[in-house]
C-alpha cells in the first residue's frame, strides 16, 4: 500500500468516527429533549404513586435481569419493607442548565428499618470524558450509617471504599491515564483489596452500589477534553490533517498499565450497567413492572385456591 493510500485510509477511518459522534450528538440530543418532554408525566406519576402502598418495592421485585442479578435476599427484605420512593434526574440540564443530559441522579427513599438510619440515599453520577478518549459514568461513593457492623450489607467494603476516596481527594493533581501500582497501595487500599478478593464477586450486596467511582476523570480534565475533541473534530471538517500518535508513545503507554487493573479497588465493577438498569428502565417502565407484580400475586392468590379444592375434592372422596 502506498503512503498515499495510507493517508487516505486514515482519512477515511477518521471521518467514519466523526460520523458515529455526529450520531452520539443526536442521541444526546433526543434525551435532552425527551426530559423536557416527560417532565410533567412523571411528576403526575410521583402524585399517583404515592398513594399506592409499596409501589417502589413491588416495582424492584420485578426489577430487569441487569438489576435483579445483583439484588440479594437480604437487599430484598430492606427493599420490600423500607423502600418508599424512587426517583431519577438528569440533574445538568435541569432549570435551564446546558450540561450534559447522560449525567444522572439516582435517589432512593427510605422508612424506618433495622438496617440504616439513612432516609434518603442519593447517587450521582456524571458523564465524563477523558484526555485519552475513554468516556463514562463517574460517581463518588455514597456512604451509609449502619445501625451496626453486623447490618452492614457490604461487610465493610462500602465504609473502606468512602475512605479510600477521601484520601484520594486530598492528593493534588492525580492523573487518571496513571494507574497506581499494586505496590504502591495505602492499608486501606490494601484492606480493601483483600475483602474485594474474599468475595469472589466484588460486591456482596446491591448496597455495594453505593460505592461504585468508575472512570478517574475529573471535571475539569472532561471539559478540556470535551473541546479539544470539538477542535479537532472541526479541523477534520476543514480539511486538516490530524496529528498521528507515535507508535512508540502508545506502546510506552500500553506496558505502563498493561498489568494494572482500573477495576482492581471497585466494590461494584458493573456499576454503571446498573445506574442505566436504573434510569433507562426501572424508572421509566415503573407502571409496566408494577402491573406485573400484581399480575404475579393473582396467580399465585389463583394457584393457592386450586391447591386448596384439590385437598378438599381429596379429603371428600377419601
């Protein structure tokens, strides 16, 4: 292959991913626009259901196999007996603000319980991109005020990954292209780390959610990042040819991190499929689910009384 044809290869991959962006922008857009369009239904669906006992609860009973999967028996019960609201916000775009609508919260409501004193336990996660071009969800643990060590559904994971964090927030100018080396961990990354191992499964409980980070990208590192890829996004639409990577520097960059694990301190790996289990999903098809969950306890109330003729046509025969 000539130089020529290499130049107009790279040319062409190029402009195939500006046209994917193109396409990401829209769909971007359509969330922004179906937000402002769904306002008001799910204000008048928060009305309704709030007086429908057990709306929320009954709605995570039959919650997506995305979500349901990480729901263990004990998350169960503190959700069936506790949970009294949900409600999700793209809090960015909310009251004239221009962020980006990917960015979420995720509150969930709670009565008294034995479990934790929260009330309300709120996540947020923005939506972030990074100098090297990785992009997605980015959260900061949320901690929770056990009423005990013996209620803790993450058996301590949650309260090391709240440390771990605010000891990250003090180190100035941490670089999310840098992972930290194994060797290199505080005891409370060590601890952590061997809990996380213990499991086999990373988190223990869909509590462990709370404690999910993600990607280390910080606002502003997204904000640069945002318009340099605007620049030369705009460059490539002008007819400049973009500035090629040495192979050396990426290869260098590869066996940095090439046995590091960015995952190796989360609690809860698939946190953000979960977040969108969440927000795509369980809240925007509540009445769906709902609605099924009735559906299953007439059958069940249906199967019990066959039950009960078939004992009593039994004991009559007999």
């Amino acid at each position: 292959m000539s130089m020529d044809e290499v130049d107009q290869a790279i040319a062409t991959y190029e402009e195939l991913m500006d046209l994917d962006r193109d396409f990401e922008d829209v769909e971007t857009e359509i969330i922004r626009q179906q937000v402002a369009l769904t306002k008001s239904l799910y204000e008048r669906r928060a009305k309704l259901v709030e007086k429908i006992p057990n709306f929320w609860a009954l709605v995570f009973e039959q919650a997506p196999p995305e979500l349901d999967q990480y729901i263990q028996p004990s998350d169960s019960a503190v959700l069936l007996s506790a949970l009294t609201s949900v409600s999700v916000s793209h809090f960015e775009i909310e009251n004239g603000g221009q962020g980006d609508p990917r960015s979420i919260s995720i509150k969930l409501e709670f009565g008294e319980n034995e479990w934790f004193e929260d009330k309300v336990l709120e996540k947020k996660f923005y939506y972030r991109l990074s100098k090297d071009g990785d992009e997605g969800l980015v959260s900061e643990p949320v901690p929770i005020k056990w009423k005990s060590p013996d209620k803790d559904l993450t058996q301590g994971m949650l309260d090391l990954v709240v440390k771990v964090w605010e000891n990250d927030k003090k180190q100035p100018n941490t670089d999310s292209t840098k992972l930290k080396k194994e060797k290199d961990y505080t005891p409370d990354e060590k601890a952590l780390k061997e809990k996380i191992e213990a499991t086999g499964l990373g988190a223990v409980s869909f509590f462990g959610w709370f404690g999910y980070r993600g990607l280390n990208i910080s606002a502003e590192e997204s904000r640069l990042a945002v318009e340099e890829e605007k620049k030369k996004r705009a460059d490539r639409a002008a007819g400049k040819v973009p500035e090629l990577k040495l192979a050396e520097e990426e290869h260098d960059h590869e066996e940095d991190d090439d046995d590091e694990d960015p995952l190796s301190l989360e609690i809860f790996p698939d946190g953000e499929e979960v977040a969108l289990a969440i927000s795509d999903d369980l809240w925007v098809n509540a009445i769906k689910y709902f609605s099924q969950a009735q559906e299953a306890d007439i059958s069940e109330v249906d199967f019990e009384d066959d039950e009960d003729e078939e004992m009593a046509d039994g004991e009559a025969q007999s």
